[in-house]
C-alpha cells in the first residue's frame, strides 16, 4: 500500500508543478495554445477549438525528457 501512496504523491507533485510552469508561461505570454497550426472555428452558435499544433509540440519535449530520465535510470 505504501507504495500506490508514494506514487500518488509523485503524480500530485509533476501535476502541480505542470501547473505552475503552465501559469508562468500564461503571464509571460509564451503561445502556448495559440501555435500556428491549432484549429480554431467561431461559427454563429459554436466555438471550436483543437489545440494540434500545440499537442505535437507537448508531446516532443515530453518525449525528450522522458527518455533522458530513462537514460538515466539505467
């Protein structure tokens, strides 16, 4: 039990901390959700958002540190 309590905790703290990095970027105007290439459509009664471009460049850096903490585990 012990250990899905640690790993619980592990998870609150890489949420928090995606948080605050994601508010800093917000207040230093960093276009994070506003990258050319995310699909924006503002119809009469509709508003629809797809952040792809943002996504893709999400998942490159987590991959990235993902595998450099891999690499370092071994």
């Amino acid at each position: 039990m012990s250990e899905i309590g640690k790993l619980l905790v592990a998870a609150g703290t890489l949420l928090l901390l995606a948080g605050l990095v994601l508010i800093v970027a917000g207040k230093a105007n960093f276009p994070l959700g506003r990258l050319p290439g995310d699909i924006f459509y503002r119809g009469k009664n509709a508003t629809v958002y797809f952040p792809l471009a943002t996504s893709i460049v999400l998942s490159v850096i987590l991959t990235v540190v993902l595998y450099i903490i891999g690499c370092f585990r071994r």
